[in-house]
C-alpha cells in the first residue's frame, strides 16, 4: 500500500490514480481529521463480488469443495451447461 499525506496526494493526484489503476496498488492518504483508502475500480469491483458471493448461503462450501477438486475430475469449460 502506498502511503502518502493529503497535501502530497493533491500535488501529485493524476500520477498516483494512475499508478493505482495501472497496478492495483491502493493508496492511504492520511489528514489531520483521518485517513481515506481509495482502490482501483477492479479491486473495487472484486471486494463487492467477494462480499456478495460470501453472502450466498453455502456458497462458501461449495467453493471450498471445488478448490479441493482434482482438475482430472472437472467439467470441461466448453462443456458446462448454464
């Protein structure tokens, strides 16, 4: 994680969301008030698919069952049935 202060963050703000979109390095800016954690929207949107797949009744199961697939036993992509 980068760190860096408000003041720093607002001299440099295009270089540092670009450094965070092009490598998925999150960004802690720290102010007198607090701090603030900004992402990229692909880890944005990963943390909101995680945080809804763990919300799936057993979904948590079913994921660690299928880690613990050999790959042997596993359905062809090409032959899944959605």
């Amino acid at each position: 994680m980068y760190n860096t202060n408000i003041t720093n963050f607002r001299k440099n703000l295009f270089v540092i969301l670009e450094q965070t979109i092009k490598y998925n390095e999150p960004v802690n800016i720290t102010t007198k008030d607090g701090n603030a954690v900004i992402i990229s929207e692909e880890d944005y949107n990963g943390l909101m698919e995680t945080l809804h797949l763990s919300s799936v009744p057993g979904m948590k199961e079913k994921i660690a069952e299928g880690l613990g697939t050999p790959i042997n036993e596993c359905v062809p992509e090409d032959e899944v049935k959605w």
